[in-house]
C-alpha cells in the first residue's frame, strides 16, 4: 500500500515525524559502542531571552545537520547544551514584568524547548540544565573555590558605575548617555572591591595552542582570527631600564631596530611597580584618578587618552641617558599591563602622546647613543585579567565569608551550595540580597565570629566558562561526579563547537579554564587542555541589510515561519542561503527556492514510485541501457562523495547545491532513457527509485522529516518503523539485477 497523501503536507509529516522519535526517544545519548571517544557536538547556550531569533535557528540548523549526518555514519554522537540562564538581561526582563527572575528563566526555557522540537533539532533533551539551577551553580561556586586556590581568582578594587538614587552599582549596559536606566539620573563612578579571574598565566599556552588547532584543520577562519584578535599578540624586544630607586625596571618595544630612538617610558596603570612612580603628592593623585577613571572607552586613542607624567625618568644608556616616565592606560590598550619604550620617530602613537608632554617638546633622540643594552626577544599580549563578580541579584553567589578578623574566608566545599533565594522580585533599586539578613549574617567558618555573606554575584560570563561541561554528564551523575564523572574522558574535548562569531571572548576564557582545570587535576586527561578540537563560527542573520530589531519592524520570527512553510524548507533556507562564514541577509528567495525544492522532490518521488510498479519488465530495454544505469551510478558516487565532504567541513550550503544538482542529474537520467527507449523498463525504473532512495538519505541530515517519510513511504508503509533511517549511504548499490542483461 502507498501512502494516500496526495500532497506534500509538511505540517502532518513533521508532526508524524517528531512523535516517532518521541516515541522511539531518538536522541539519547548512546555511547560508543568500543570504548572509545565520542563527538561531542556542542552548540551555542542560549540566553533564555523569551523565545528563539534567526540567529539560533542558523547555530541550531548547522550543528543538527553535522551531528545528524555523523550518527548516520555510526558514531556515537552527544548533541547538548544547557541555558545560560543567569545574568542581567534576564534580571531586567522579570523586574519590567514583576516576577521573580527565577520564574521568568523557566517559562521562557519552556517555550524556546518547544520551539526547538517544532525545529526537529536532535538534542538530547534529556540532557538540557540551567546555568540557574542549583544543582548547576553549585558547581559553579565548586569551580570558583578551586580558582581561588590556584591563585588564578583575586580580589581587586575596580572602577563601576554607580547611582545613587538607586543605591546600585550599574553595569554598563545600564548606562545611558551616562544616565541610570531604571531613573534617569545621572550615574557617577565608584572603586570598590571586586573579584577578578587571572588569566596571564595562561595567555602564552593560548597562543601556542592555536597553532595545533590551526593545523588540525578544524577551526575554522573566523575562529581562528578571534582567537588571536582576543590574545592580542605582539612581537618584539625587551631590555631593562633602572626606575627611581636604580632598580630594573623592564620595557618591550615592537621597534627592535629603533630602541636608540626612545624619547619616553610610559608605564600601564595597572604595572605591578607603578607606585613607585607616584611621585609627588599632586602626581599621585592624577594617578589615582587615572586608576579609577573610566578611560576604557578613549584608551585606544593616543591623542586622547588619558596621560600622567610622573615627571620622573628612567636611566636608559642605550637611549643616551635619562627618559621621562610617563603612564597611560594606553599601554594596556596596546600590549596588556606592561611598561613600553615610547619611540616617536618609529610608532604614531607615540608621536602623539610625545606631542602632549611638555617635558618632551623639542626633545631629541639621542644621536647613536651607541651603548650596548642586553636586548631580548620578548611577547606581549593585549588580553587580561576581567572582573567576574557583579552587584546584582540574579547570579550565581560567591562563596566568600566577609570577615572582619580573618577577611575573605572561602565557604567550605562540604557546605555548598549557598543557596540563592527564588521568590525574590527584584525591583533595580538596591541589592535584595544585601538587604536579606538570613541571606548576610554567617558565623565565620573560620573562627566563628559573626560574619556578612559576599552579596556580590558572578556575572553570568563566570558560569559560561565550564557550560559546556555539564552535557557530557548523566544527569542523574551531575551531583556527585560533575568533574570525575568516567563519561567525560568519552565526550571531551567536544569534537565541534557550533556558535556565533561574537563567542570569541567565552571561548577564549573557556581555553583558559581548562588548561585550569587539567593543571589543578580533574580535567589531567586533556593534556592540551583545549576545550574544543574543532569550531565553526557563524555570522549573523540580519534583515534588510540591516541588524534585526523590533524598533526597525524588520524582526523574522521563526514560529511564523514555520507555521507557513514547516520546518524543513526553514532549514533548507536558512543553510542554503549562505555560507557560515557569511552574513545572512535573510531574504524570501531562499525560501521560495527550499519550498521549491521540497515539493518537486516530494511529487516527483512519489510519482516516480507508483511508476516503477507497473513498469515493464523487458530484457532487451535493460541490456540498451545498462551504460546509462552505469552513469548515473557515477552520477550518484560522485554527488554522494562532494555532500558527505561538504558535510565534514560543515558547509552545509554546498552541501544542499549538491543535493540539488544530483535531483536534476536522477531526473536527466529519466528523459535520456525515455529519449532512447519511450519509457522506462522495471529495471530502469528501479535504478531510478534507488537513485531517489540515496537522495532522501542524503537530504536528511538538513531537512529530517521530509526524508525519514520519503523512506518509510518507499518502504510500503508510511507508519513503519521498522525501516533503517540512520545509515549514510557508501555508494548507489544497484545490485546485480540490474547490472545483467538477461537477468530479467
Ligand atoms: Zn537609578
Ligand atoms: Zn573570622
């Protein structure tokens, strides 16, 4: 019996489709069946930001056609993620909606679920968490506990935001034409305590870890150059000058071959020695403004940027004697929180700030100083050390006990979580947490006085920095054994990261995190300590030639979309439209060209079929055309071979080309034997069935539906299950019946 569906109705085969693997639970993580690692295919976490954009529909698109078509060849394939739930855009949602973040972070994961099932994406479901769990943040404050102790987590004062009306701290997302969001008044900036994540130590393994990466073959471009925008490297020379007290003081320069040529020194605000150059009490003071100025947003310009002279020098021979000191947030902007020679003649920048000096007007590089320096190759890196707590409600709390005797004192593992309070609406004014005495007052653990709990959070950056831990854990494990748990060894690194091309910072952060967590012992097997073997990078989708936004009216909503055309020709498009590493100007030709597409496939297959059926069957027809059966077999091999290599570099765009030109090359292969012959014999008619099978096979890893009932239809039954969807064809087999010209 063939199915009676005259049309290709993509609403009932999706509906069809999706309660069959329900049914079937067809995306449960299976291990490998030998032992041996898995590929761990891990795509964007989302903010639960109320409902998915374009955007992940693209991530989500990309990554389920690769982790489709690598189970297809066998593999054991974990598809996961978790939301990235915590944060303040979703503490801003709730206060405008006055109710608990908490509640808000679960409706909107809800309904983004539902969207991704309607999307057909093949998550293991099973697997999703919260960044706002507390089974999740637990280990979130685990993780903090083991930096801290590393020495890669401190405590630092920094500069924010700050109104008073609302009596909170603002980050700078809040912060409008320098105006409170939530009051408008006018925001001032504040230095208070905050807790930083080092990272220096790592920087130097970061950048030779993208070498191997890059020769691995499986990052992509775009991720590659972010990597290295993030790192920020530089290369040159360093040499010791002596600083006030005739101690060495060590600069870089990129100039090698001009260090005779400095006129100045110019030290970063955050240099570990730079009180030593405070000088004066009217020049310590500027540097103290300096220190908790907001300069990050001028710190790149040399003619603006702000600047003290210390009105000291250095001993420099090699420069002809004595070089003013100056210091400048734009060493950091530069070369990260180092000390630079300033060499005018050599380097723009430096021409500018020398023009400013006055103490520098008229001065002259020395005329061959001539004295010897001890010269060395030297590195420096642009990217630092970030602060990752915030004064905010909806975050993870820090595991810290305030206290006045011992200080900052770490809770003790065994009494973790501490817990943060669900039924709290925040309103923007104040930290609720602060203002919660069951929350703040603690005894001491260390010398049990009465003590303040940390009311600091940590920003949502912190949680993201293991998030792609969790999924290659059993749920049912994450309690006990979230970092020792056996199925990490299978799962990571993840074989492919899938995700935006704005991910960059996380990833980079996430690389340090693990070289972390392999040098403090629980991730010791990754001995690269690379999170990720493979990452693409995508760019966005935008609209119009323009980035979508509600205020523009330019906004495409997924849902609509599919309700109109299904999900398949929305995955069709979105994939077929560009390349990943292009921006995608959404736009109704590729949709009209998917829509296309998926109805002539559905009409012609279905039509071809019934055909076959009642096909003659005619020896003499099938030896006259046994070489025509023999091209499209080649035909076949070759398109089969061009997607499945398209498929591995995850240029699915190619890859749906060359499913399209195959269609056509199957149909050309109809009217060349029907040009010949009049009409197609059995055997001809099967040659052409089986074409169109490997087709559909082909096809599913983009468009899983469609094909899945193109094969159960082919099979007699549309409601079978007995039918083998998964497995990626090797070649067309047209067997040994259609090869022999007696044979029937
Ligand atoms: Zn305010
Ligand atoms: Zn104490």
């Amino acid at each position: 019996m063939t199915s009676a569906r005259p049309n290709y109705d993509a609403a009932a085969i999706e509906a069809e489709r999706q309660a069959a693997w329900d049914r079937e639970d067809a995306f449960a993580t299976r291990l490998p069946d030998d032992g041996g690692a898995g590929a761990y295919i891990k795509p964007s976490s989302p903010f639960t930001s109320g409902k998915l954009h374009m955007g992940h529909v693209r991530d989500y698109s990309l990554g389920d056609a690769y982790a489709r078509f690598r189970r297809a060849r066998g593999d054991a394939v974990l598809f996961g993620f978790g939301f990235d739930a915590f944060g303040l855009p979703a503490e801003m949602a709730a206060i405008e909606r006055k109710v608990p973040p908490a509640d808000w972070v679960e409706r909107c994961g809800e309904r983004m679920l539902t969207q991704m099932k309607r999307l057909g994406f093949s998550f293991d479901y099973e697997r999703v968490f919260y960044s706002s769990d507390e089974a999740q943040y637990r280990w979130s404050q685990w993780l903090f506990l083991q930096l801290l102790e590393a020495g890669l987590i401190y405590r630092d004062d920094a500069t924010v935001d700050w109104c008073d009306h609302c009596r909170t701290t603002l980050a700078a997302l809040q912060v409008e034409d320098g105006r409170c969001w939530r009051c408008h008044n006018e925001v001032r900036l504040i230095r208070r305590p905050t807790w930083f994540l080092r990272i220096a130590p790592y920087l130097e393994e970061n950048d030779r870890g993208l070498a191997a990466l890059e020769e691995g073959g499986a990052w992509d471009e775009i991720s590659l150059s972010t990597q290295r925008y993030i790192l920020g490297r530089s290369d040159g020379v360093e040499v010791d000058v002596a600083d006030v007290d005739g101690t060495t003081l060590t600069v870089f320069s990129p100039h090698a071959d001009s260090l005779g040529a400095a006129t100045f020194v110019m030290l970063s605000p955050r240099h570990p020695d730079v009180e030593a150059w405070a000088g004066d009490a009217a020049v310590a003071e500027q540097l103290d403004e300096l220190r908790s100025g907001g300069w990050e947003r001028s710190a790149r310009d040399a003619a603006a940027v702000p600047l003290v002279d210390t009105g000291l020098a250095a001993k420099a021979e090699f420069a002809g004697g004595a070089l003013p000191v100056l210091v400048s947030p734009l060493v950091d902007a530069r070369y990260g929180p180092t000390a630079v020679l300033g060499i005018p003649s050599a380097d723009e920048a430096d021409a500018k700030v020398a023009a400013r000096v006055p103490r520098l007007a008229g001065a002259e590089a020395a005329e061959d100083a001539g004295a010897k320096a001890d010269v060395r190759p030297a590195v420096r890196y642009k990217a630092a050390d970030f602060s990752i707590s915030r004064q905010r409600f909806w975050g993870t709390p820090i595991p810290i006990v305030l206290c006045e005797s011992c200080g900052p004192v770490p809770v003790p593992e065994e009494d973790l979580p501490v817990v943060l309070p669900r039924d709290v609406e925040p309103t923007g004014e104040g930290n609720p947490l602060a203002e919660m005495p069951e929350f703040v007052e603690v005894a001491c653990p260390r010398c049990g006085e009465p003590a303040r709990r940390e009311t600091d959070t940590l920003d949502c950056h912190f949680d993201a920095l293991w998030l792609w831990v969790p999924s290659a854990v059993p749920p049912h494990a994450r309690d006990a054994e979230m970092f020792s748990h056996p199925e990490l060894r299978t799962w990571l690194p993840s074989e492919r990261l899938v995700a935006g091309s704005d991910s960059g910072g996380f990833v980079f952060d996430q690389r340090v995190v693990t070289k972390a967590l392999r040098d403090i012992g629980p991730f010791a097997f990754m001995e690269e300590g690379e999170p990720f073997s493979g990452c693409l990078f995508h760019e966005m989708v935008i609209a119009d030639g323009r980035k979508m936004s509600k205020h523009l009216g330019n906004v495409v909503d997924p849902d609509e979309l599919v309700e109109r055309y299904g999900a398949d020709t929305i995955r069709i498009a979105i994939l077929y439209a560009a390349g990943p590493a292009k921006t995608l100007n959404w736009n109704d030709g590729a949709l009209r060209f998917a829509s296309r597409f998926l109805h002539n496939l559905w009409e012609y297959t279905r039509s071809r079929r019934e055909l076959a059926a009642k096909a003659p069957i005619d020896p003499e027809a099938a030896a006259d055309t046994e070489f025509m059966r023999d091209r499209l077999c080649k035909w076949c091999d070759n398109g089969l071979a061009r997607i499945t290599a398209d498929l591995e570099e995850l240029q699915m765009h190619k890859a749906i080309r060359n499913v399209t030109r195959l269609l056509e090359r199957i149909q050309d292969f109809e009217k060349r034997v029907v040009k010949r012959r009049g009409g197609l014999s059995r055997v001809d008619a099967e040659a052409l069935i089986a074409a169109l099978e490997l087709l559909a096979r082909v096809l599913a890893p983009f468009a899983p539906h469609i094909a899945e009932a193109l094969l159960l239809a082919d099979e007699g039954d549309a409601g079978s299950e007995a039918v083998d969807l998964g497995s990626w064809p090797e070649r067309l087999d047209l067997g040994a019946a259609a090869s022999g010209a007696g044979s029937r």
